[in-house]
C-alpha cells in the first residue's frame, strides 16, 4: 500500500526537528506509525464503502416503503371507489325493484278497469239495440281501450323480465303451425295497409321452448314489419339451418333503420322516430322483450337494413333448449 501523506509529513518534520544519529532509534516508532495509518486507512476505506453501501440499502429501502405508501394509498382509493360502487349498486338495484313493483301493481290495477270497458263496449256493440251512430261512438271507445290494454301487457311483460319473473314453459311445438296463428291475428293488420304476407315455410320444423313467448316474438317482429312498411308491399318470413341451430327472418320493404340507430334498436325505450313514421306511437319496449325472450331460450337476435330498401330481423332457436340455454 502506499506510503500515507500524513506518514511522509511526519517523517520529513522528524529529519527537521531531531538529530540524524537519534533517526534509526526512532524507526522502530516511525514503522509503528506507518502501520498505524495504514490501518487506519484500511479502516477509513471499509468505513467509506460500508456507508456507502447503507447509503444505498437507505435509498433502495425509501424507494420501497415510498412504493408500498404509494400503492396503500391507491388500495385506499380503490377501496373507497369498490365501497361507493357497491352501495351505488345497491342502491340501484333498489330503485329497479320498486320499478319493478310500480310497474307491476300499477299494471294489474290499470288491467282491471280496462277489462270492463272493452268487455261493455264489445256487448254494447253486440246488442241489435244500441243505436247506430252511438255504435261510432263505441267502436272508438273499444279500439282505443284494446289499445291501451296491449301498452299495459307489454309494460307488465316487460317488469316480469326485467325482474327474472318470467315463467319458461318448455314444449316441442312446430313452428310452422305457430307462423299459421300470428299469420291469422296480424292479417286486418296488413289489409289496412294492403299489404301481403307470405309466411309460408313448407318444411315441417318442430322447435322447443315456451309457445307462447316465441308466438309474442313472431307478433311482435311482424306487427313492426307491418308498421314500418308502406302500403301495397309484401312481408315474407324464411328459415334456414345453421351451426345447430333454426334462424328464421322476417322481411319487410319498408323505410329501413340507419346504420348508427342499429346498435341502440334493441334497448328499453328505444323507438327509432323518422320523417316517415312519426306518426307511429309505442311504447318501445317491444324489440327489447324479443330480445329477452330469445336469449332465455338461448338464441340471438340481429337486424340486417338498407334506408329506402327494407329492413329483415333475424332471429335464432336452438334445436333443443335446455335449462342451460336460458
């Protein structure tokens, strides 16, 4: 190891200050001394790496515990956001089942009185004594209540999905016999407006699942066809089998959706509002009820549309619904 500056210092002052002839007695203290400031200076450098090593751990260990604050501190957060979105939620869900219960009460009060007036209106209308012009009258009366009533069912139907209370009745039925009943019911409909159906599916197609929901599908699909479509057109169904499963389509020529109203056709609420069809009232919940009635039965629902040319909504079964698929 080198020679330490203080060692030489000491040495040169000693050759100053004291006799050459003492110089040699001394070398014994002056090789003490030497030793001494080498390890001293053994010392100062394992001294300076330890601090400059704790330094270091110091520096790593504030970096972790300023990390470990930092991500308590986020876990915080995020645990107060989890806390807020939790009774948000909650709060929520409450508020959906008080609609639920207001939709639902309000529903079977309004049926009640609306059964009555259509029920006198149909046996005023029926009695050979009712007078002609009051029968005007009443006929108003009885459309505008049938009316009504069907808003109220559609409003009921939809609380009861909306709150899962909904009853599936599974069946094997063949579709083709269902088409035949809709085809019967929405045809004053279609003659309104001169319109032709042709709902004709040769092949024979049995189908499970609830023959009542899927025959409100149908009514529901073909009514909007029927809505939506001028006058002196055709609405036409077709079926095809696809990836393990029906998917039939009902086709109409009417106004067609734009492409950006698509995405929002199928949500509660929803009534696509146009130049040509302002006059077209609802409740638009209709498509959104297909649309759970569908899925319950494990299928898809989807609208293919040109504007000016037409629009067809697909809609899909599974040859075989089971308990899973709802």
């Amino acid at each position: 190891m080198t020679t330490p500056p203080y060692h030489r210092l000491l040495v040169r002052q000693m050759r100053r200050f004291v006799r050459p002839e003492l110089i040699d007695e001394l070398a014994p203290f002056l090789e003490t001394v030497n030793n001494f400031y080498i390890d001293a200076e053994k010392e100062r450098r394992l001294l300076e790496h330890t601090l400059d090593v704790s330094s270091k751990e110091l520096e790593e260990a504030n970096h972790s515990l300023k990390k470990q604050y930092e991500e308590l501190l986020e876990n915080e957060k995020l645990k107060s956001a989890h806390d807020q979105a939790v009774m948000a939620m909650n709060e929520a869900q409450e508020a959906n089942r008080a609609k639920d219960i207001f939709l639902s009460n309000m529903s079977h009060e309004l049926r009640t009185p609306l059964n009555a007036i259509n029920g006198f209106s149909q046996i005023l209308l029926a009695k050979n004594d009712t007078p002609d012009n009051a029968k005007k009258f009443i006929e108003k009366i009885l459309l505008a209540g049938n009316t009504l009533l069907s808003l109220v069912n559609t409003i009921l139907d939809f609380a009861k999905i909306e709150s899962g209370k909904m009853d599936v009745h599974l069946t094997t039925f063949v579709m083709n016999e269902l088409i035949h009943e809709v085809a019967v019911l929405v045809e004053p409909m279609a003659q309104n407006k001169h319109l032709k159906l042709d709902l004709e599916i040769t092949q024979e197609i049995e189908v499970d699942g609830d023959r009542q929901l899927i025959k409100q599908v149908l009514v529901n699909l073909l009514s909007n066809a029927i809505k939506f479509s001028p006058e002196n057109e055709t609405i036409s169904m077709n079926y095809q089998w696809e990836k393990e499963r029906y998917v039939f389509g009902v086709i109409d020529h009417g106004y067609g959706i734009k492409e950006d109203q698509i995405g929002t056709l199928f949500n509660p609420f929803v009534q696509i509002r146009e130049h040509q069809n302002e006059s077209i009232k609802g409740t638009g919940l209709g498509l959104s009820i297909v649309k759970k009635i569908i899925e319950m039965h494990g299928g898809e629902i989807w609208v293919e549309s040109v504007v000016g040319e037409g629009s067809c909504f697909y809609f899909s079964l599974p040859k075989t619904v089971t308990l899973a698929n709802r």
